[in-house]
C-alpha cells in the first residue's frame, strides 16, 4: 500500500517514513504542496500523513483541495500537526481529515492508526492506480499511461495481485495457489508474466524477478 507523507521538517518526515517502510508500506514523502500535486498527476496514495504548517500551500488548503477533487476525495488523509488546540483539530476533522495527531506524536501509535484508517480500503476502491498503470474492478479496464490494452482474465487477475501488494515480493506458490489453484506450473506463470509485461509496455520493468522465490511490482528496481 502507497502513503503519501507532507511534512516540511526532515527529521520527522524520515521518522514517519522508517517507521512505515519498517511495516512493509511503500512510502513517498515531499516536503511542499507543489511535489506533492504532481505526484497525485503520477500515482493515487492510499492514505495521505499531512502537516498542517507547509511552504505554499498549507495542509488545511490541501485538505479541502482533495475533499473538492471526484478523483481525491475519497483518499484517507491523518494529519499530524504540532497545532494541537481542540478547535485545531476541531476545524480539520469539519474539513474532512479521517483523523488528527498532534506532534509529538508516538511512532507506535502513528503506525496503528495507518493500519486502522487502511483496513479495508481497496475493497471501497474502484480504481487501482500504480505508476502509469490504472485498473478498473468494476469494468475490468486497464490503461497504461492513457492508453487502454486488453487483458486476458488470468493476466488481469495476475495485474491486480500486483496491484494490491506493490514493492511485496509474491512467492511463486502463492501466486499459483491465488491466480490458477493447485493444478498449476511454474512455467504457466512465467509465460504470463511474459506476456503481462509485453502488454504493459515500458511499464512491464515495474514486474520484477526476485530470483528463486517469485516477482514484485516495484518501480524501484
């Protein structure tokens, strides 16, 4: 799952980040509104950590930005703010936050509030977004970078495995055991990763090989 953190101080924006890279979140983290508004034109977070106290746009200015936008409204935001009066947080839950923690805060605690505000969240979830890889549940409609391709129903099924566990290594069995069920090889996997790659064009690098133990969706590799 994807978190978006908005912090302008470093030490705290590195903290929430180790922290939930430690949990086996991936993690993107900027520093102003501006990187963050063009990482929302790239991929679609499933929870937003956001300062109120930012450089340009501030967190409340964000906020109502995103409760405003179809595509965004319905993205988990938690702020986590040193602005820690009850009519702050008051003012921020009325603008639509899902929650509010005041700095300092517990990493623990920051960590379990994630998890909580996450549980479930894919299953609301129309859309899968990833890089230049959009999927739609409801239509079955895949488009990379814009341009929608075809999928047959396994590598759909294999696409959105991907989709929901990204930079998650998958082990091969297990995603024999989800996709195809017991009667299966490894070599009908790979011949779909194969294709599955193909189709997805210059986002096919994103399936990645772990040798001797099975693939990730990781744009970091």
């Amino acid at each position: 799952m994807l978190i978006y953190i908005v912090e302008d101080e470093e030490s705290i924006r590195e903290l929430e980040s180790y922290a939930l890279e430690k949990n086996d979140f991936e993690v993107m983290s900027f520093e102003n509104s501006v990187e963050f508004y063009k990482a929302l034109e790239i991929s679609l977070p499933d929870l937003i950590l956001l300062d109120i106290m930012l450089p340009g746009d501030d967190g409340l200015t964000i906020l109502k930005k995103l409760r405003d936008n179809a595509e965004h409204k319905n993205i988990p935001v938690i702020i986590i703010s040193a602005k820690d009066t009850e009519l702050d947080r008051v003012k921020g839950l009325d603008l639509g936050a899902d929650d509010y923690m005041c700095k300092p805060f517990g990493v623990m605690e920051m960590v379990s509030r994630v998890k909580a505000r996450l549980r479930g969240v894919f299953e609301q979830k129309d859309h899968l977004k990833y890089m230049g890889i959009t999927i739609s549940e409801k239509t079955r409609e895949v488009t990379v970078n814009g341009e929608q391709i075809e999928l047959t129903y396994k590598e759909f099924e294999l696409l959105k495995l991907f989709m929901y566990n990204p930079k998650i290594v998958l082990k091969r069995d297990i995603i024999l055991d989800k996709i195809w069920g017991r009667d299966s090889t490894g070599r009908t996997l790979d011949v779909h990763i194969r294709t599955l790659r193909a189709k997805l064009g210059e986002c096919g690098r994103y399936i990645v090989t772990v040798r001797n133990v099975g693939y990730k969706l990781d744009k970091d590799e």
